[in-house]
C-alpha cells in the first residue's frame, strides 16, 4: 500500500489557509490589518473587496483571500489563472491619506513589498541558492525571466477606497499556468513552499512600506520607496519594448523610474504600458 502522500488522488501539498490563524498573527492594535477572511471560492477577491467597499465602506486593512477564483482578473481585463491552493490569491482595501498623483506608487510599492518578503521567506534552493526575486515595471515580481506574481489596483470609484490584488504562484507545476513566461516558487526549487507563513510574510513587509509611505504623506523618495524599487527594478537599465494602452509602441532603454512612479525611455515618461524585455 503507498503513502498516502505518494497518492496523485490527494494534494496534500496544497493544504487550506486558516483564517482564525493568520488573524491571530497579523491583527492587532498598532498594526494595518483590520480583518482578515478566507473564502474557498469566489469570482474575484477584488471585484468582491471593491464590492464590500461601495456598500459597506469597509475598513482599511481588510483583507480577502480566496483558495479558488472563478474569474480572477490581471489589468486590462486579462484573466489571472491559479488552480485552487496552489497558490496565493488575495485582496486588501487601502484608504492612503495620500494626493492622488502619489497613489500611484501604491500598486509599485505593494510588487516590491510582495519581491521582498517571497525572497526572504522562500528560503534557499536544495542547491543551497537565494531564489532572487526582481521587479518589472510596473509591478509584477519576476524571478530571472519569468513572471512569479502580479499586482491589480483598482480605485473604487465615489470613494477614497483603493482595492490592491495579489496573485503569487506558490506550487504551481508548469501545465497549470498559461505559458513559459511564468513560474511558480516550487518550479523554482524554494525551500518553503507553505503558504501560511509566505503569506504573513508578504502582508507584514506591505504592512511596513505602506506604513511608512503614508507616514511620509505619500513621498516616494522620504520614504525610501523609490530608491529600493529601484535596486530592485529588473526593467530599468535593458532595452525594452512597450505597448501603450492606446496601440503606440515605444522602443529604446529604460533609464529611471521618475517621482511620479512613471518609467522613463529615451527621456519619454510612460505611465501605462506593456513591457517587454529586449535581449
Ligand atoms: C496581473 O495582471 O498580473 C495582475 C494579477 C492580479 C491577480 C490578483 S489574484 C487576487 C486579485 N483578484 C483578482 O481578480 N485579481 C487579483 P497583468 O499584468 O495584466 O497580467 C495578466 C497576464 O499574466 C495574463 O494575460 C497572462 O498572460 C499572465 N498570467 C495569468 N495568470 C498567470 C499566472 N498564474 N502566473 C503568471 N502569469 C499569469
């Protein structure tokens, strides 16, 4: 008789979140995080939050995870794809004191928050190795090449409410994901693949860089975000390709990522786009 792990009938990899558990680790006074809920299926944690915040004016720091969404969503109505638990598929509602330009930096900061925290949680390879995360402009995390997570912000709009999703593919396997260009923590060979802690890291080092960009009324420079989204930017320095939302494509070296969160080629400032990677 084999293991009960050995068993391709079970996915005992993929165990549920718990709620009451990571309520217990991330909610308290002093803290961001207001409530933390889970759902074993929904559409779209952030159609849900965006939802929650027009009806019921939800408070800043709630946070909605979903094990299975029917119809997650990337930006420009793209879909998000993720087999249920097998990876990280989550919601947080924000209400930044911050001027409307500098919100841009929110949906920036949250990718280089989420960068951070996967490399310092995933713990090394078998092989002994850090799995380095990058961001690419504007805020999904990369590990070399391929695309590890991605970051949709959405105003709710007649409110001061900002919905931010999250999608991190933990123990994705390669048929699962849409394509070659994305890539899961385990595909990567990290040495922690439990979505628990992975998760508390990610909502704790959000919880730090919010905090302090808020604090600095929204600064992207006096609260270091700027400079560390930069030593982490895997855009800035390549030549790329990027298509804008109206059709246009630009081509040249990115060469900065300017105050207003913008990313800089050829000296032209792009605020919205597509990038791709030149080699
Ligand atoms: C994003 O859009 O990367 C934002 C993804 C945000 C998903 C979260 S999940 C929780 C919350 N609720 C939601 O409904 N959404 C948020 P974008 O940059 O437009 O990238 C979308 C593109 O990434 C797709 O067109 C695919 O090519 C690719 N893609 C889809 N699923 C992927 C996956 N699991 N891993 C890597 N790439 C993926």
């Amino acid at each position: 008789m084999g293991r009960v792990s050995d068993s391709p009938f079970t996915d005992l990899d993929r165990p549920p979140l718990r709620a009451a558990a990571l309520t217990r680790g991330l909610v308290g006074p002093g803290g961001l995080w207001r409530a933390i809920e889970v759902f074993d299926e929904t559409g779209s944690t952030n159609a849900d939050l965006a939802a929650a915040a027009r009806a019921e004016g939800t408070p800043e720091g709630t946070v909605l995870i979903a094990e299975s969404q029917t119809a997650g969503r990337g930006r420009l109505d793209r879909a998000w794809v993720s087999p249920p638990r097998a990876g990280l598929t989550f919601s947080f509602l924000m209400r930044p004191a911050v001027s409307p330009p500098r919100r841009v930096w929110l949906p920036l900061l949250t990718g280089l928050a989420v960068a951070e925290a996967v490399q310092a949680a995933c713990e090394r390879t078998a092989a002994g190795r850090a799995v380095e995360t990058g961001v690419k402009w504007p805020n999904d995390v990369m590990v070399a090449e391929r695309k590890l997570a991605g970051v949709l912000a959405e105003a709710v709009p007649g409110t001061d409410a900002v919905v931010v999703g999250v999608g991190l593919n933990v123990t994705t396997r390669p048929e699962e994901l849409p394509d070659d260009r994305a890539t899961s923590l385990s595909m990567e060979d990290a040495g922690c693949t439990d979505r628990d802690p992975l998760l508390r890291a990610i909502l704790r080092q959000i919880e730090r860089r919010y905090l302090r960009w808020t604090a600095a009324a929204g600064d992207p420079e006096r609260s270091g975000v700027r400079r560390a989204y930069l030593d982490r930017c895997v855009t800035v320095g390549r030549p790329v390709r990027v298509e804008l939302p109206g059709g246009e494509t630009v081509v040249g070296r990115a060469e900065d990522i300017d105050v207003d969160g913008r990313l800089v080629v050829e000296g032209r400032p792009i605020s919205a786009g597509d990038v791709v990677h030149v080699r």
